[in-house]
C-alpha cells in the first residue's frame, strides 16, 4: 500500500556532479595531529558526473506518535509485520524510566505506539538490541528484547540488584496485538542478564525451530580501551527445544567467546594473574571488581554483533562475529547429527585483523551470484592523529602493526575452496580498500586528503578511506538491480550524545555503480545523521551555499547508531530508520552538559518509475508441522528476470537472514529491485529443509507470500 498523507515536497531533481579530493602529502607534524571538522571538499579540475539523485524524505516526526526523541545510549530497532496485517511496524528500545515502543502501522502514513497495551514497555529495563522472529512456529513474529542494566551504577552483573534493570526479556506474540512475557519459562536459570548487544535469530539444527543467540558486550561503567585489560562478557546461545524453552549451550559448542588477543609492542601476549589460582588471563584483569567488591568482566572479548548465514554452500548456517577491541571471526558450522560443532577460520583466510568491529551487512555487491559481507569498525578518524604508543584494546593502538586495522571491512565471497588443515569452506576477501568510490564533493572525507593522514600511517583507500560504522544494510535504492549501502557511526569524548569531536560522522551512503564500485551520495539523498539539515543548496560554487548555516557538516552529527531497513510505506521502494543515542551534548566546555534526547530518524525513499517485488517466505512449520522454520530463516532466493525484453536474464541472489546490524534488524522480507521488466521469470528458492522451489512468470509490483512446498 502507498502513503499519500506525508506532507513534504521533494527538491527538483537535477543533475549533480561529485569530484575526487585527492592533493600531494605533507609531512607537517601540526597538520598530521589534526583535522577540519567541516570536511568541505576542496575543489580540483576532475569533475565525476553522477546520474541524478532522488532524495530521501525524512519523516520520523510526522509519522511516528510520540515523535522522534528517544532515550538511551543504545537504541535499536526491529523492522517486522507484527500483525500479519501486510505492513512493516517498528520496535525501538530505551533505557529505564521510559517505554519501550511498539509503533503499530495503520498503512496511512502512522506509527501509533501500542506498547503500553501490547505489553512490551519494559519501563524498568536498560533496554538495547531487539530482534524478532518466529519461536513457536505459530505464524507471529515473536520479540527478543536485549539489556545491559545500568550504565551509571557502577555494579557488573555479579552483583545483585533489583533495579540494574539489566535482565533480557522474550515476549511470546498471542496475536490481536498482545505479548506475553515467558522469559523465566523459556531460560530459566540461563536468562541473559549480562550485558546484550545484538541478538540473532537462527536454525542452527536445522530441525525447524529458531534458535537465539545473544552477543553481549560489557557492562558500560567498566568498558574501557584506555588498557591493555578490556574483557567482555561471554555470549548465550539458546536452542529450541520445541516447547517454548530454550537450552543454553554456547559454551559447550564453543560460541562463548575466544581468548582476547592482546600483545605487547613486540608482539608479546599481554597477562593478567589471578594471585588466587595463579591462572593467566590474557586482555582481562581478574583483580578488578566494582562497587561492591565483585570481580569485572570475564576473559572474553566484547561482543557487538553477530551474522548467521550459509557462508560455505552446506546447508548449515554459519558465523561471522563482530568483536570490539579483538579480531573479526568467522565459524564454520561442522555440526554433524550427532554433535553441535563450530570451527573458527577467520584466521585461515587471513582476515583476523584487530579492530573495533561492529556491525555486519549482508549482500551480493559485486552481482556474482554470492553473498558478501560489510562490516563497520572504527574508520578512518583513527588515521588523522598520532597512533596510540601504549598497548590497549583500541583499534588505533592495533592499527600500528601488521595484525591491526580501524577501517571498514569488504569481504568479497570467492567461493568454496579447501583450507589447510580444516577441508571445505567458504573464501572471503578483505577488498574494500581495492572498491572504488566516487567521493562526495560537499562533504568527502578528511581521510581522502593525504597531508592529514599521521606521517606514519599508510594512506587509506577505498572503504578504508571512510569513517566510523556502527549500524549498517545493504540495500537496492533505486530498483536498479544492484545493491547500494548504507551506515551510520560517530562517538564523542564527553557524554554519550550529538556533537563531539571524537569520532564525528554523519553515515554514508554509497550508491553501487552496476560493477561493484561506489559513488558517494549521502549529501544529494538528503540521509546525514544530521537534525535539521537544510538541503536547499547543494551547489557548492553558488554564493548562497554556506554549509555551516544549513548543517551539512560533521560538526553537527548525531550520535548514530542502528540502524535497519524495509519497505515502511509499500510503495515497493526501501526505506531507512536510524537511531541516535541521548546523552550531554558537549559544547566546548566540560562543566556544560546538557542532556539531550538522541533522535529516530526514518528516511522515506523518494521512490521513482522502476519496477519491484518483495517476497514473503513462510516455511513448512506454519502450516504442518514439517520443512523449514515459519520465517523461512536460512532460505537461499534467486531472481530472474529480462532487464530490456530482448535481454538475456539477469539474476539477484539473496539469503533470509535476522541479525548482523548493530542492536537492529532489517525486515525479513525479501526486497528485489527490477529495473525496467514488467515480468519476473523464475523465482528458484532453496529452503532450509533442503527443498528446491521454482516458480515461473510472476507479476511484478507486488508483495508475494511464498509457502514452502510438501517435501516429495
């Protein structure tokens, strides 16, 4: 269905035009150990024509309810139909003393919050990341609420408290618009009260029933990267045991957490003694304890978010692990029906690099008919000033050595090949340095400029050129047929909200070529992670632009951090929901705070002529009892289709998947741009079960359920 009650008015779209910023190098100490905060590009002779642009139209004030203030220092939303009414609703977390909210779609262009009678406030929770998906294969979308207690109290979860408000919750989905709270049903003992992150829903069985897994990062008042010593705490993997109980296995199949990487300049482990058992911790200092006299943490990395997909083609889902302050990892599933069984191979393929991992997007890029992977990590601030001299768990301390980096991550599929010692898996490749990009001529980049990058450091390129990332998608903006990508990601030095100079972004949005390079288009689209922005000159050459006035600077950025996707109004074109952290804005002076709501903002796509269909996958278990999970999570779909009716067919791939952006999750819902055909030739679907589906000659411009087939 298609909102026609939004009232904005698009800017006339013309052409616009981008240019590379590139200038020589400089050895100048006072120009490496600072940066401008404006990032206006300076202008050179090489212009880049870029196609037009329909810009985005943010609307989270007019649509949603309560407005788009939100409290919490880690907010996310979850993109799901939890109605089964054909249209996306929204949850977004925050923290204690505020609901909760459950935006109910009415498909006019509202988003009423329905929380307080659904049931799922959670007033007295730390609330983080949210997931949704279907437990009990009833049909409904149930909801996974993570917390992470509170962040000012100065206890870890061994100590007890009635009101750290850290306790995750599972709401069962009764229909009508009612939740029930089974969370001491489903867990028992093993309810996650650590510290939630991101959550991921998954069959890793594949018996039919999701399993959660719950990554968890660390209590806020002890998080630190000013230290050799900075732990998390171990994460929770749930499987189903078919009657809303779940079973806590994560350390049995060894997804609690690995040994923190932590060396010394001369490549040296870093330990810690417990002088009680005489144990060695390497990264976790076991003799700090909080407040009242509990022991800190736990010898294992901190945790940020998790993706689960089929990375090696065998019919079992696998998982990439973003890990903050410690190496990116990926483990192979080798589960036999005897045994549950992970294998971690990041290191065989080379990509255990160090850093400041965040969040996962999953996509085919490249339009070779695999599936790679985005991920955020810290950018290319950490390049702009001098490396940290003193071993801590910051990426700019590992950024200074062969097994470090702080830039974003491309991790192009190359297929199933064998490695050594460990037999078939999945190839990745770190190429995001390699993609080309197009950089933006309002707002580039500092780091493209090389006299500002720290004489020491290489010059970054690519995506590793770009800046902060915590939540992050892929997605089709035009209907073109190929992916685009989206994130967003700052911090600051006071506080937790807008302003700051820390890490200052304003998100990005990189618009695929057609082969797998990139323009940057994130000023033109109208998406900074910026309130209040005046776009209504974008022409840098005319007297009237003045960036500073109309807030096209990263001095003004939010404090971004989720973020998820989906088709909000119908209109068959994706949207964008971002979410902001609340906090002290930082003005300069450290005894002038002042609080501050971090805002939701929900970009509307402004839409266009091409053609769409989305694909709703229900598996067997819905309907019999038997094939695949209700969700149809796991689920491997191809697409066909003639672009120009003489054409050859051109094909898109894509996995249904719950999880990987930071505390959020996209819609589970199955997007595919078409460009200019009016037919979809084939629909080939592998579902979980191992059951092969085609369908044939399907009309475009809708939104199509698809129930997985009785097995033969």
């Amino acid at each position: 269905m298609l909102w026609s009650n939004i009232s904005c008015q698009k800017d006339d779209i013309k052409d616009v035009y981008i240019q590379p910023t590139f200038t020589a190098g400089s050895e100048d100490d006072a120009k490496q150990s600072g940066h401008e905060l404006d990032g206006t590009a300076s202008d050179t002779n090489d212009e880049i024509n870029l196609a037009p642009v329909t810009p985005f139209i943010e609307s989270s004030s007019e649509i949603l309810s309560e407005g788009n203030e939100n409290w919490n220092d880690r907010p996310g939303v979850a993109i799901f139909d939890f109605d089964n009414d054909n249209d996306l609703d929204l949850y977004i977390t925050q923290k204690a003393n505020h609901s909760n909210r459950l935006y109910q779609n009415n498909g006019k262009g509202i988003f009423t919050d329905i929380a307080k009678s659904a049931g799922v406030e959670l007033i007295s929770s730390h609330s983080t990341g949210v997931m949704t998906c279907d437990i009990n294969n009833d049909g409904l979308p149930d909801l996974y609420v993570g917390a992470w207690g509170d962040p000012e109290d100065q206890l870890d979860f061994r100590s007890p408290s009635d009101i750290q408000g850290n306790a995750d919750t599972l709401f069962l989905n009764q229909g009508e618009g009612k939740f029930l709270d089974i969370s001491e049903q489903a867990f028992g003992q093993s309810r996650n009260i650590r510290s939630a992150t991101s959550i991921s829903c998954t069959d890793l069985n594949n018996d039919g029933w999701l399993d959660l897994y719950v990554a968890n990062v660390g209590a806020h008042d002890f998080r630190t990267f000013n230290s050799p010593s900075h732990p998390g705490h171990v994460n929770f993997l749930y499987l189903n045991n078919h009657d809303l109980t779940f079973t806590e296995i994560a350390g049995e199949v060894g997804l609690a957490g690995s040994q923190i990487r932590m060396k010394s300049t001369s490549g040296e482990p870093i330990l810690f003694e417990d002088p009680k058992t005489g144990e060695k911790f390497e990264g976790w200092d076991p003799m700090r304890v909080d407040r009242l006299g509990n022991q800190v943490g736990e010898p294992v990395p901190q945790t940020h978010s998790t993706l689960f997909f089929d990375f090696d083609d065998d019919l079992d889902v696998d998982l990439f692990m973003a890990d903050d302050g410690d190496t990116l990892k990926i483990y192979k599933n080798d589960s036999t029906k005897k045994e549950m069984r992970f294998i971690e191979v990041g290191e065989a393929l080379g990509i255990d690099y160090s850093g400041a991992w965040m969040g996962f997007a999953l996509g085919d890029y490249d339009g070779d008919l695999d599936l790679d992977v985005f991920v955020t990590n810290i950018g290319s601030h950490a390049m702009l000033r001098k490396p940290q001299d003193n071993p801590t768990g910051s990426c700019e301390y590992h950024q200074r050595f062969a097994w470090g980096t702080c830039a974003n991550f491309m991790l192009r599929n190359d297929g199933v090949g064998n490695l050594n010692g460990i037999g078939q898996s999945g190839i990745f490749v770190e190429v995001g340095s390699t993609i080309q990009i197009a950089p933006n001529k309002i707002l580039a980049p500092e780091a493209l400029k090389p006299e500002k990058i720290y004489r020491s450091l290489p010059i970054p390129t690519g995506i590793a050129a770009y800046e902060f990332g915590f939540g992050t998608t892929f997605f089709d903006l035009e209907n073109d047929g190929d992916l685009d990508l989206y994130w967003l990601g700052s911090n600051k030095n006071m506080g937790a909200g807008p302003g700051g100079d820390v890490y200052p972004g304003v998100g990005r949005l990189l618009r695929n070529t057609g082969s797998g390079d990139f323009e940057d288009i994130t000023v033109e689209a109208h998406i900074l992670d910026i309130a209040n922005v005046d776009y209504s000159v974008l022409d840098v050459s005319s007297k009237d632009f003045n960036p500073i006035s109309q807030r096209i600077s990263p001095r003004f950025h939010e404090n971004g951090k989720g973020v998820a996707h989906g088709d909000l109004n119908g209109d068959g074109y994706v949207d964008i929901v971002g979410t902001n952290s609340s906090g002290n804005i930082w003005t300069g002076d450290s005894e002038n705070l002042v609080a501050a709501p971090g805002p939701v903002f929900i970009w509307l796509n402004g839409g266009g002529d091409a053609h769409w269909i989305t694909l709703k996958l229900k598996g067997r278990m819905a309907i019999d009892g038997t094939g695949s999970n209700a969700d149809g999570i796991g689920a491997r779909v191809h697409v066909s289709y003639k672009y120009f009716r003489d054409s050859d067919l051109r094909t898109q791939v894509k996995e249904v998947y719950a999880g990987g952006s930071y505390l959020s999750q996209d819609s589970i819902w199955l997007e595919f741009g078409i460009g200019s055909a009016n037919m979809v030739e084939e629909i080939s679907i592998r579902w979980p079960s191992g059951t092969e589906q085609i369908i044939k000659n399907v009309p475009v411009d809708q939104i199509l359920e698809i129930i997985e087939p009785e097995s033969s």
